[in-house]
C-alpha cells in the first residue's frame, strides 16, 4: 500500500480511486478494448465501401488513409492493439496461475514491449512514408 | 499491495453462462493474437509503403487462407469487442432488466455486423 502523503495520496483523494498498478492496467485495458470496438466499426464500414462502389472509390479512400494525419491514428490504434494484447495475455497468464506474484513486474515488462513495438512501428512508418 | 503477496484472481461464475462467456473471451482472445497478427503483419508491416487497393484485395482473396483469416477475425472481434462492451456495461449497470436489455441489444448489433461483414467478404472474393 502506498503511503499516506505524497502525490499519489494527494490524486487518489482527489479522483476518488486507487492509482495502484492493478487498477491502472485495468482502466488501460478497457480504454483500450473499447477503443478498438470503435476502429472495428468504422474498419467495417470502410471495407463496405467496395459493396457500393466498384469503381476507384474504394481506392480513392485508402489513399486518404494513406496520408500522415490517418498514419497518426493507425500508430495510436497499433499502440492501444499492442497494449491490449499484451496486457490481456498478461491477465490470461495469471489466470492460469502463471506469475500470480509478479503480475505488476509483468506489467511493465508487457509496457515495454508494447513501447518498443510502437517506437519501431513509428520509425517504419515515417521511413516509408517520407517523414524523415 | 506489498512485494511478495499473492493476489490469485478468482472467478465465481453465477451461471453456466456467464462461465461460457469468459472462457469464450479468452479463447477469442487467443485467436486473435493469431489472426490479428497475421493480419497486420501481412497487410502493413511487410511493406509500409504499400497502398491498398481494390485489385489486390480480390486477388489476395481467391486464397484459401485469406478466406479464413479475414472471417475469423470479423467473428472473434465482433464476439470479443461486443462481449467486452457487455462486461464493461454490467459493471455500471446492476439491475437485471436494465442488463438484458444490453444484452439483447449487444448480440442483435453481433449478429447483423457479422452478417454484413460476412456480405461485403463474400463480395470482394466474388466481385473485387
Ligand atoms: C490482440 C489480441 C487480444 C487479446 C490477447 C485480448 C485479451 C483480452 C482479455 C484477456 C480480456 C478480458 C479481461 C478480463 O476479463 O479482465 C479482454 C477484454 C476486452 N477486449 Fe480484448 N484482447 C485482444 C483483442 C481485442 C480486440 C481486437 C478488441 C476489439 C474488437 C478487444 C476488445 C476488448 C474489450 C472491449 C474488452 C473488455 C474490457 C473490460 O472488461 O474492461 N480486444 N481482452
């Protein structure tokens, strides 16, 4: 348990909830998980497109994405995708009892995978799309 | 939470139902490590700097394993994401009418999506 002094203390009384690990990694999981729902949708949606138009418009529109303000969002998606996934493999592996008393050293391990994968991810992008 | 204490989740499930759906959650969750991976490795990673266009989609899908992949993924994301709403909405939600009222809703909008995905899929195989 965290002290009770401190800027932790402080903004747990203040927001009214724990800022332990525990509670963060579940909050960012849902955040997450939800966030996709919404990409799912409007994924769905786009590909749908090919349903109306046969024509260009279809490969109009993936050149839309294709431009950096679209990469932007993609990169976002791929980091909430790569939290997600981490973290709920994490939660799986304690479920079957795996790491049950290392699940917050787990959880920074899943973080810095997940950054690793997105820093990567950005340097790939922005080559191939001229940003550096 | 001191170092070193066991913190074991334990999961009590009211009925054989709500078992049902978690264990599916984590069996979709497996699943779509698999296809979603393959998905965006094949589609983004392999070459960035590809566009996406109508042709190469018909053609990637006369594959079998495309085929496959893609409906797997329309079907565990839209079973994982909705059931994920639904547990997310059952934790501010407690009245039982109130829930499955979402429920309904949640697995007609499952049904419908999924029928639609699987529509505009079958056209971009047959047509492009
Ligand atoms: C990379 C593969 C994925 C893995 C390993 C994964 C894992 C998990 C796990 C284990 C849970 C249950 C957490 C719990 O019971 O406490 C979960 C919940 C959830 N997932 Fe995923 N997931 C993945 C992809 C997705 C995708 C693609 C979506 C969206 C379509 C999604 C949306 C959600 C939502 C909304 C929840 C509920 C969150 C909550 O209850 O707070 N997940 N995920």
């Amino acid at each position: 348990m965290a002290g009770h002094s401190g800027l932790g203390y402080y903004l747990r009384r203040v927001l009214r909830v724990s800022l332990e690990t525990g509670t963060m990694a579940h909050l960012l999981h849902r955040v997450t998980g939800l966030l996709i729902v919404v990409y799912l949708f409007l994924h769905i949606g786009a590909m749908s497109y090919t349903y109306f138009d046969a024509g260009s418009g279809f490969d109009d529109l993936m050149a839309t994405f294709a431009s950096t303000p679209f990469l932007i969002v993609d990169l976002v998606l791929f980091a909430g995708v790569m939290i997600h996934g981490l973290n709920g493999l994490r939660i799986m592996l304690f479920d079957m009892g795996y790491f049950s008393r290392r699940q917050k050293e787990l959880f920074w391990v899943m973080m810095a995978i997940a950054a690793t994968s997105v820093l990567i991810a950005t340097w790939l992008v922005g080559a191939a799309h001229g940003w550096w | 939470m001191g170092g070193g204490e066991l913190q074991q989740t334990v999961h009590i499930h009211a009925s054989k139902r709500s078992f049902w759906l978690w264990f599916l959650q984590r069996v979709s969750s497996v699943g779509l490590i698999v296809v979603l991976l393959f998905h965006m490795i094949v589609l983004h990673y392999v070459d960035p700097s590809a566009e996406i266009t109508l042709a190469d989609t018909h053609v990637r899908l006369q594959s079998f394993l495309f085929i496959i992949v893609d409906s797997l993924l329309l079907g565990f994301g839209l079973f994982h994401g909705l059931n994920g709403v639904r547990n997310v909405a059952y934790d501010y939600f407690p009245k039982p009418g109130t829930r499955k009222a979402i429920s309904s809703i949640l697995l007609i909008v499952g049904v419908v999506v999924f029928v639609w995905g699987a529509f505009v899929l079958v056209n971009l195989v047959l047509a492009g």
